[in-house]
C-alpha cells in the first residue's frame, strides 16, 4: 500500500513538473489563453474587437501549425474554434 501511494505521488510531482515547465517556457500557450479566454465575453465585442481576434486567431495558428510540440494539434483544433466562434459572433452582431 505504501509503495501505491509512493509511486502516486512520484507520478504527481513528475506530471505537475512538466505542466509547469511548459507553462512557464510561454511562447503561443500564454497568446492562445489570451485569444480564447476572451471567447466568453465575445458578445459585449465591437466588430473592431472581434475583427482583431480572428486576425490574432489566424496569426497563431501558423505559428501553432509550425510547432514541433506533441500537443499542438489539439491547440490548432482547440484554436479553430475559439475562431469560428468569433466569427460568428460578428457575423451575428452584424445581422442586428
């Protein structure tokens, strides 16, 4: 039982230390966070805003697109979208 536990928190502390290593390397996560955390308050957005978004949307997922990170096809997919998303929200607004 004690080496269950053991092994638990070994596995714990080596899986943290790599989310934190990537987290803090920043590079596109730190931009992607940014683009779609906005993704909630998109209907308060001016056309600008929006416009400005799908613009940064499209900008990063070239650099995405380059990535040699594991996981950086779930954050094109992820980012796609956070995109699609805000082009329909000024697709809507405009219609108003």
């Amino acid at each position: 039982m004690r080496r269950l536990i053991l092994a638990m928190a070994v596995a714990a502390i080596i899986n943290n230390s790599g989310v934190a290593t990537a987290e803090s390397s920043g590079g596109w996560r730190e931009e992607f966070a940014s683009i779609c955390a906005r993704s909630g308050d998109s209907g308060a957005f001016s056309d600008a805003e929006l416009s400005k978004l799908i613009a940064d949307s499209e900008r990063l997922r070239v650099v995405i697109a380059n990535s040699k990170e594991p996981d950086s096809r779930v954050y094109l997919f992820r980012l796609d979208k956070c995109r699609a998303f805000f082009m329909f929200m000024k697709e809507a607004a405009s219609q108003q």
